[in-house]
C-alpha cells in the first residue's frame, strides 16, 4: 500500500507562483506515471498535469506554459510548480500516483 502526502498549497495574489509537493511512501516497487488534479466547488475532479513514468508530461490547456510538473524517482516526490496563478486556478488541488489519491492541499489565487 502507498501513501501519498501532499504541501505547499496556500493563499497567493494572482501573477504570484506556488509549488506543490507529493511524497509518495510505502510499497513501491515500479515507477508509475504522476497526476496532478484539481476539484472546483461542486465539480468533478479535473487533470491539470501528468507525467509518464518515461517522462512525458501532458497539461491541460488551461495551465500550459504556466504549471510544470516533475518527478524525482529516487526520493519518489512529484511536484507541480504553478506560475502566473490566476483566480480562476483556485481550487482543491490533489495528487494521485500508484493508483492512491493524496488529501489534497487548498489553492487560492485572489485578485
């Protein structure tokens, strides 16, 4: 069984930037690929970012050029780097990796 333990979420005024973090602890035994997903209000969780377990990444179009996810194999930890945040990129945000979700860390871009 893994577990998974999100940080950095946080209040920051939008053009500012966060990271993300997610460590990834337990039974791992194979690289698997790395999402990052957000959840606004009374929606359906949604993909922001993924990384393949070779490296390819895929963003949504609404982060392109903005967020950048990445992966440390070594010390299994993933991280999602959001630039130029926008109000509109408030939201729940989780990770999910070997087939767990993290708890999920609160983002909030004010105006």
């Amino acid at each position: 069984q893994v577990q998974l333990v999100e940080s950095g979420g946080g209040l920051v005024q939008a053009g500012g930037s966060l990271r993300l973090s997610c460590a990834a602890s337990g039974s791992i035994f194979v690289i698997d690929a790395m999402g990052w997903y957000r959840q606004f209000p009374g929606k359906q969780r949604e993909l922001v970012a993924r990384i393949s377990s070779s490296g390819s990444t895929d963003y949504a179009d609404s982060v392109k050029g903005r967020f950048t996810i990445s992966r440390d194999n070594a010390k299994n930890t993933g991280s999602l780097q959001m630039n130029s945040l926008k109000p509109e990129d408030t939201a729940l945000y989780y990770c999910h990796w070997y087939g767990t979700w993290g708890q999920g860390t609160q983002v909030t871009v004010s105006s």
